[in-house]
C-alpha cells in the first residue's frame, strides 16, 4: 500500500485544525477535522478557494440566521 502525498495533505490539514482547536478550547474539535477533509483538493489553491468559500457561506448564513432570529425570537423555521 503506497500512502500518497494527498493523503499526507489532508494528515497535515487534519493535525493543524486538531491544534488549532485545541489551542482555542473548542469543545467540539471533530467539526474543524471534517471541514478540513471536505475543504482538501487536488492543489494547494483550489483547496485555498474552497476553504475561503466555506467560510464566506458559513458566515454569511450566520449573519442572515442571526437577523432571522431577531425578527422572530422563537421562531424554529427562521432560526434554522
């Protein structure tokens, strides 16, 4: 079995998330592992390009949730 350097990457990028997490207290370390496995692509910059994607979507929907729940305090369907 020939381990190739996409898998060693994607070790990398899974070891420095794990650090970074534990370094900030996050509770739940496992989340920031899986988003650097979807975030991994063939090259170094179409995973840069992904990785910012992901983080322009999860802060844009939180900005959008965050309204929602401050129209309708309560309220599951906008919430979520």
């Amino acid at each position: 079995m020939k381990i190739g350097l996409r898998t060693i990457k994607t070790g990398i990028a899974v070891t420095v998330s794990l650090v970074i997490s534990n370094m900030l207290r996050i509770e739940s370390p496992f989340f920031a592992a899986i988003a650097a496995i979807i975030a991994m692509q063939p090259t170094v910059s179409d995973s840069w390009k992904t990785g910012v994607n992901r983080i322009l979507g999860t802060v844009i929907g939180a900005i959008v949730g965050a309204i929602f729940v401050a129209l309708s305090p309560g309220n599951p369907l906008l919430g979520g």
